[in-house]
C-alpha cells in the first residue's frame, strides 16, 4: 500500500466537518464543549449551527454528567475535548453516569498521542485508549485517517451507546478512499499482506506502520499490516490469523505500552495463540513538549522504531524454529 | 386559613413517611446492611415530590412527558426505594431484597434495574449535572417537565456541584428544582467535638447559591406543607433554577439516631430496631 503523503488532511478537520454534517440531518445529535472548540474544530458546529452547540465550559466533570442528563431525554451528545481531559478529569463521571447504564454519549478524544502541537506532557493523550478500554459497556476506536474519522463518526450516531474516538490534531496522510472503505465494529482492516512478520497498528500509528512495512520489504523482510481501529470489541479472529500465518507479532501504537492495543493483542495472543510479540509505544515515561519528529524518535515510536521492533521480533521467531 | 381537605392531606403525608420510616429501618435491619441517618432526614422530601408535587405515572415509568427525579446523594437510596414502592413502581415486598445478590434494589441506584429510576449515582456530586442536562435537554426539544434533584450538603464539598450550578444558571434552567437535604453532619461529623471545631467546613449554603445565581429558598425539610410550597414557589421563578434548602434532621424520628453521626450507615440491632419502631408509633 502506498501512502498519499501529498493528501494529508487532519482528523479534527474531518471531524468537524461530519459533525457539522450530522447536526443539521439528525435532531438528536448536539456537540458539546468544553472551551476547546478552536482546537478540537467543534467550532465549525458553533458557527454553523449554533443552536445545537452547547458551551460547557472549563469543566469537564459537570459536562460528561450533562451529557449523561441530556442521553436519558432521547438526545444524542458528542462530548469533545482534549483525550488528556476527557478520560482523565472525568473518568468517575463516565463510569458511573455514562458507561453504566450504557447511555448514547459520543466521546470524542481530541488530540491524543505525542503529537499535540508542542503542548507537552499535560496535554498530551497516552493513557485514554488503556483507561476507556477497562470500562463497562464502552466502545473503543481509533480511525487512521479523515477518511476513516468519517466512517466511524456514522457507525456511533447509528449506534445507541457509548463510544470512544481517538483523535489527532495534525494532518496525516490519506489512507483509505472514501468511495470504498468502510467500517465495522470488531473488524481489522489488512493494510498490506506479508509473510515474515505482522505489524498491528491503530489510529495516527498506522501511517507510520506502513511506512515501516514499506521500508522492510526494500530490505528483503515481508511485513504485513493490520490496521485495528476497533480497539474495543477487537478483531480476534484477524489477530489470531495474522499470528498463524506469520508467527511475529509487532504491535505498535501513539499510547502508552501499558494497556492500550499492544497489550488488548497480547491478551488474545496468550489466550489462542502465543507468538513472539514486542510492543512499540511509549514505555513507562513522562514525555515533554517538542517538534513531532523529535517526540516520536525520542519516544520511540518513529517509523525506524516498528523497523526494529520487526527485526527483532523476527529474530525471535528464527531463534525458535531453529 | 387551611381547609379541611388541605390539612387531611398533610396529615395523610404524614403517615407516609412514618411508614416510609418503619420500612427503612426493618429493610436495613433485614438486609444487615445500609445507610440510616441520610434516608431518615431525606424522606419527607420525597413523600412530598412522589405524593404530591411530581407530574409521574408509576404505571408508565418512561412516559416521556414525566417529571424527572434525582438522587445525587445516592446513599439514601433505600428512602427512593421505600417511596417508589408505596407509590407503586414496585412490590413493597420486594424491599426485602434490599443490597442481595440479583437484587434490583442496589446499594446505590441503578437505572438500568429498577422502573422509576431516572440516574445511576452514588459517587457524589454526579446527580446534579446529570439532572442539569435534564433540564437543558427539556429546553431543547421544549418539553415543559420539570427536573427535582436531592443533593446533600456534605455532597457540596465536591466542585462538581458548583460546575453545574454555574451551567444551571449560565442557560437560565427555571425547569430545575434542587433540593439541598441539609442535614449538617456527614459520615464522620460535621459538628466537630470539644475543641476542635475548626474542622467545621465553612459553608454558608443560601449565600452560595444566590452568588450563582439561582433562585434561594429555605425551608423546614421535614414539613411537608412547606416542602410543597417552595415546589410551587419555584414553578413560578423565570430564568433561573431554584435550589430548596431544606434544613433537616439526620436520623429524624428516632431520637437516639438524630444528630448521632455514628448512624450515617449503622445497622440496627433487634433492640434498636424495636425501640426505634416503638418511637415512631408514638409520633403519629
């Protein structure tokens, strides 16, 4: 698969747009901010539709909890705000008030990952995908591109529940094309097909797994690619397949290790069919604000960085059918 | 000058929370398990809301048009409970089940189990925005239901409370009434012992609200007829919400549990629940 690197349109671009979008058609559906509608773009429905916008303020227990009000009378709010905020200044709120009783709240994490414009560690999102998924009755999903934003942003207003999106602030490449790809809950996407190792990846990280697959064929290796924007309910199936056929696993991801894609593969590796398997991600570390490039080499998730983990990985799987 | 009718009613509500009262005290005792002191000081505000003052239909506990009611101090869920049966949402009997396992009567209101219910709380201070978006969201598709909601006031220590008072009054929700259960102790004292009352919180709770804006009254909570009177008092504010502060008991009706801290969430034994009984019978 070859990237569009010369289309790149960003997330919260797309987002914005659909949501608009969804305002207008649907009379349920209302966005709901908490004062970061520049950023996040829920400006486009303030200025589009202004009478579906709710302004929340600087307080995202007391949103969530509206939000949850607002579901019980048969509306349909899309909570957005930064990832950082949204999961972790309002986690007991969406457990008790939303993920509970399983009441149709779209929540929208805006700017997760490294990669959130030089802020640094307090508005950067390395927990969200780890923390929603341990919640009861919550989707989980991260689209790889604005495409596919789009794509998931119809599934969640068709569907009565909670959702989580995973999203990113700045442009990236155009993976999928909007006339054909489509999205299903709990199923993979097979980027690119390969013999010798398997490179899972989810939201923003699988442009880069991509590139790295890329880089590996040119050095002899065969690295397919699984897109996984599912992340809750997952593609079991599709992991379990992937292992079978090439018995190396590389899960990479803009997260932390801890509990977020690499470790919901490696739950369903251990249980059907354990592999080598390395993580690429944010090890246990606080990050910091810089350029892109900068955070992603010093936090190894760069594309040099899945490169390695396939080598490695690939070593191991040698070293054990020798 | 009350009429006859006006004064049999208060003295019906009455009897309903001296029974309510009964039925909290043998499912606590039954069920080895519960809160006490908050259900006892919450229960004539919600035989005032579900017997009188609330537009519902037990029968049709979704109807869209109902009024909305909730608990934010989920603690007292054993009083809704007892209330929602005597109103008919359920079997009385099913009290019995109070905190077992399967049991729809959860140790904290569960929305997902129990007809009448219109929000899960329990973690504290959540009730209240959720009833916010209540309100906000019957403004929206311009339904006329009113939205009731009980607070307590040790509740009022977390800042959730006043992001949503702040909400309340920013879209001018005059369709929401919260009633403040002010019973001025929580689970370990509020009052503070000998020489050490500079633990007392400050908190002045009429002068909070008015500062947000809201619509102020206070009230005897456990008097029914004035329960009722600031529900209809606030019917009739425009552009803002009300908030009742309902000066109560905690433990009322019992005199060996009113003002004791130690029965937030005691159990009473065969003794005390007979002796409490036995207190009640003589109130009414």
């Amino acid at each position: 698969m070859q990237l569009q690197l010369d289309k790149k349109v960003a997330m919260r671009d797309a987002f914005g747009e659909t949501l608009l979008q969804f305002t207008k058609d649907d009379p349920r559906v209302y966005a709901v901010d908490g004062d970061l509608a520049t950023s996040t773009r829920l400006d486009k429905v303030a200025e589009g539709n202004p009478a579906k916008f709710l302004q929340m303020g600087i307080a995202e227990q007391n949103m969530l909890g509206v939000a949850s009000g607002l579901a019980t009378v048969g509306l349909q709010p899309w909570v957005c705000t930064f990832a950082a905020f949204i999961v972790k200044r309002s986690l007991d709120q969406i457990a008790v008030t939303i993920a509970q009783p399983k009441l149709d709240v779209k929540m929208i994490g805006a700017y997760s990952g490294l990669l959130t414009g030089c802020t640094g560690k307090t508005h950067q999102g390395l927990e969200d995908i780890a923390i929603m998924r341990s919640l009861a009755n919550m989707v989980v999903l991260a689209p790889a591109d604005a495409v596919e934003v789009k794509k998931v942003m119809e599934f969640a207003r068709d569907y009565h529940g909670p959702v989580y999106i995973r999203l990113a602030r700045d442009p990236l490449p155009t993976l999928f094309a909007e006339e054909t790809h489509t999205f299903t809950p709990g199923k993979g996407v097979k980027l690119i097909e390969g013999q010798d190792v398997t490179i899972i990846s989810t939201g923003t990280q699988t442009g880069r797994a991509v590139q790295a697959a890329n880089l590996l064929r040119a050095a002899g290796i065969q690295a397919g690619v699984l897109h996984l924007p599912s992340i809750k309910p997952i593609d079991v199936e599709a992991i379990v397949e992937a292992a079978e056929r090439t018995g190396a696993v590389v899960a990479t991801e803009e997260h932390s290790i801890y509990g977020g894609l690499g470790s919901a593969v490696a739950e369903v590796l251990v249980e059907h069919k354990p592999v080598p398997m390395t993580r690429v991600g944010v090890r246990d570390l606080n990050s910091e604000s810089g350029p892109n490039d900068a955070l992603l080499k010093k936090y190894q998730i760069a594309v040099e960085d899945i490169v390695r983990g396939a080598k490695e990985v690939l070593q191991r799987k040698e070293k054990e059918n020798v | 000058m009350k009429t006859v009718s006006a004064q049999k009613k208060i003295n019906w509500l009455q009897k309903k929370s001296s029974e309510t009262r009964r039925l909290i005290l043998q499912t606590v005792h039954h069920a080895g398990a519960g809160h006490i002191g908050g259900p006892l000081s919450v229960t004539d505000l919600l035989i005032a809301l579900y017997f009188d003052v609330m537009n519902i239909k037990p029968d049709e506990p979704l109807w869209a048009e109902r009024d909305r009611f909730v608990l934010s101090k989920g603690h007292s869920a054993i009083a809704l409970y007892t209330v929602l049966a005597l109103r008919g949402y359920f079997p009385v009997e099913e009290l019995k089940t109070f905190d077992d396992i399967d049991s729809r009567l959860q140790a904290h209101p569960d929305m997902k189990l129990l007809p009448g219910l219109d929000m899960s709380t329990g973690s504290l201070g959540q009730g209240i925005s959720a009833a916010v978006g209540m309100a906000l969201g019957a403004k929206l598709k311009q339904q006329t239901f009113s939205t009731y909601c009980i607070i307590g006031d040790g509740e009022s220590q977390e800042g959730q409370v006043w992001e949503a008072a702040d909400v309340a009054a920013k879209y001018e929700l005059d369709n929401l009434v919260v009633i403040m259960d002010y019973n001025k102790l929580q689970q370990f004292g509020w009052k503070g012992t000998e020489g050490r009352e500079r633990e007392i919180p400050i908190f002045s709770p009429e002068d909070r609200w008015a500062a947000f804006g809201w619509n102020v009254l206070a009230i005897d909570g456990h008097d029914v007829e004035q329960i009722i009177e600031a529900c209809q008092q606030a019917k009739r504010v425009h552009g803002k919400p009300t908030v009742v502060i309902a000066h109560t008991v905690k433990g009322k009706g019992v005199s060996f549990m009113e003002n004791n801290y130690t029965w937030h969430a005691k159990v009473p034994n065969a003794e005390e629940l007979k002796a409490a009984l036995e207190e009640l019978d003589m109130g009414v």
